[in-house]
C-alpha cells in the first residue's frame, strides 16, 4: 500500500494522452509515470519537472527528459490540487509548436 502524501492528483483529460503515452517505449512511460507521481508527491515541485507555459494564462507542460529525448506534456490546475493532463508530444525544437498549444 502506499502511503505516501499526496500534495496533488493528476487526472487525464480526454483521451489525448493516453493515445500518446500508448505509443511511447516502456522506458518513456516508465519515467512518465515517475515524473507524474513526483509532482503529486512533493510540495514544491522543481521547474525542471514542471513549468508555467510563457505566453498562457493556466497551462503548464510537465517535462520529462529520457537520454537526448525530450516529452511534453499539457496540463492545468483545478484549484491547486487537481492536475488536469491534457495532451503530450515530443518534443524536437526549442520553440514548443502552437499546433501543441492548441490541442
């Protein structure tokens, strides 16, 4: 059983994350899913694992880095404690594309 403290619950919105996650590795969604639970367990999650999205209002991207590859995935808070996941992609420039944005 576990009992560690839960700061936030992650939720998925639609179905636009799990047909990502569903296509990565079982090494991706390993550290996925440790990246995920990291940032419902600890109360000050370090920006290297989740950023405030520049030029938005409420969108964050959590970020999980696996060797040179590189993932992002969109969520939003509903009232601090409720992550809400929306959509993920890896991610291969500098500049996140809107079309990801906009999903």
């Amino acid at each position: 059983m576990n009992s560690k403290k839960k700061y936030r619950t992650a939720i998925f919105y639609k179905d636009y994350f799990e047909k990502f996650f569903l296509e990565q590795n079982d090494k991706v969604k390993s550290k996925i899913i440790w990246t995920i639970q990291l940032i419902e367990e600890i109360e000050r999650v370090p920006e290297s694992y989740l950023k405030h999205l520049e030029s938005t209002d409420v969108l964050y991207e959590i970020r999980v880095k696996l060797g040179n590859n590189i993932f992002r995935i969109f969520c939003f808070f509903d009232e601090g404690k409720l992550i809400i996941i929306a959509n993920g992609f890896q991610k291969k420039t500098q500049k996140t594309p809107k079309a990801e944005i906009v999903k």
